[in-house]
C-alpha cells in the first residue's frame, strides 16, 4: 500500500467529538431559546441532544449531519426563526465551540507532513467554523485542503469534498486514505477508492464502522505505524 495523502474528518476524528459538540448544542439551544430550560429541553430532543445529561443519542442528526440538515431538524420548532437564520446561528456557536484535541496535533502533523504526506480536511460542518477550529489549535497551515459542506463540493458520504482533495493535490484516490468516526466518512472514501480508516473518538462503535473501514483504530495517533511510517 502506498499512500501518499491523507484526508481527516475533523470533528470526532482531529478533535473529540463529545467535549466539542456536547458544550455548543448546550449553548445553541439555550441562546435560540433566549435562556427559556424548559424549551431548549424539547429543542433539543429535536436534534437527538438530551440538554440535562449533556449527551447525544447515537442517531443524532448532529453526530454526521451539516448545518443545514441540523437546521431543517430545528425549524419546525423555532417558528420565529428563518431558516438560514438557524443557520447562522449554528455555525457562530461552533466557531466559539471549545475543542479538545484528540491527540497533540501540530507535532503529530508536523510529523505526517515531515515524510511527504499531503493533508486535508472534509469535514460536515461549514468550511467557516472549520478553519477557526484549525486555526484555534495552530495547525491550519499543516493543511493543503479544508472543505465544509459549503465549500462547493457537497457532503459527506457522497464522495465530491474527497474527490476535490485528490484532484487539490495531484494523488490518485487509490493513493489516499480518507480517516473519520463515523459511517459517512467511510462510506465517502469507499465511493471515492480511497482507504479508509475508523477511528473511535467519535460516537460510533467498532462493528459499526468495521463495515465500511480498511481498520478501525483508538485514535489517529496509531495511524502513522498502520501506515508502516
């Protein structure tokens, strides 16, 4: 296997997608209810977002859905709201979203990148909150490609956001292997004749991305020796 490129999903794959995701639909959903509990309560059931337990039900449509299709979600239940109003909103409490890298990234790209490897980034999220989140961790620059679902290329798990980064660097697909947490990011990478690889920082399980992966790994910290690098 040669690979010379590798795509990250960002959110439970680059970062943990329980002390990110967890602490926005918290502050979304109390802001969009104007602090109302008892409202931001039902909101979030929603979205799959329990508010008093703080977690996520495993079919949550956050969990591997854009801004968009979380909005769509919401609408019906903020009638004073307009769509990409919703949208707007969702995407500035991300972008304000804390993240807990899932290891020490700048030295763990640094390191991919110091053997040759091109780095990208496909992501649901918009490219927006995408960038800041990079940005907020130092390591936008390590990235030669970063796509939300806005950026013109669709969304996962049609295979366009992965496609654009193989052409973005001149490798191949079969040269490319496409990590994330969740069914959707595998499933891209299948469509796209990538190699694909499952990390557990997410909320799936193992035999739920077994189907769909190459390997399933803890973290992205055991990819490099998989790689052989």
């Amino acid at each position: 296997m040669t690979i010379s490129a590798i795509l990250f999903d960002k959110d439970g794959t680059l970062f943990q997608f329980g002390a990110t995701w967890e602490a926005w639909a918290s502050a979304f959903l109390l802001r969009a209810t104007e602090g109302d509990n008892v409202r931001a309560i039902h909101l979030g059931k929603a979205i799959g977002f329990d508010l008093p337990a703080g977690r996520f039900r495993p079919d949550s449509v956050v969990i591997a859905g854009t801004p968009a299709e979380v909005a769509d979600a919401l609408v019906p239940h903020l009638p004073h709201m307009a769509r990409n109003a919703v949208i707007d909103m969702l995407n500035e409490e991300a972008e304000m979203a804390p993240q807990a890298e899932a290891v020490p990234l700048l030295p763990y790209l640094q390191a991919l990148r110091a053997q040759g490897m091109r780095l990208g980034v496909a992501t649901n999220d918009a490219e927006s909150p995408a960038r800041a989140h990079l940005n907020a961790a130092g390591v936008a620059e390590c990235f030669d490609f970063v796509a939300g679902f806005d950026s013109g290329h669709g969304a996962k798990p049609a295979p366009g956001q992965l496609l654009a980064f193989s052409r973005a660097v001149n490798v191949p697909p079969a040269h490319v292997v496409m990590v994330g947490d969740s069914t959707h990011d595998l499933r891209a990478g299948r469509s796209a004749g990538m190699t694909t690889v499952g990390v557990l920082t997410g909320m799936a399980r193992a035999d739920e991305l077994d189907p769909f992966a190459d390997v399933v790994l803890p973290d992205i910290g055991h990819l490099p020796r998989w790689l052989g690098l």
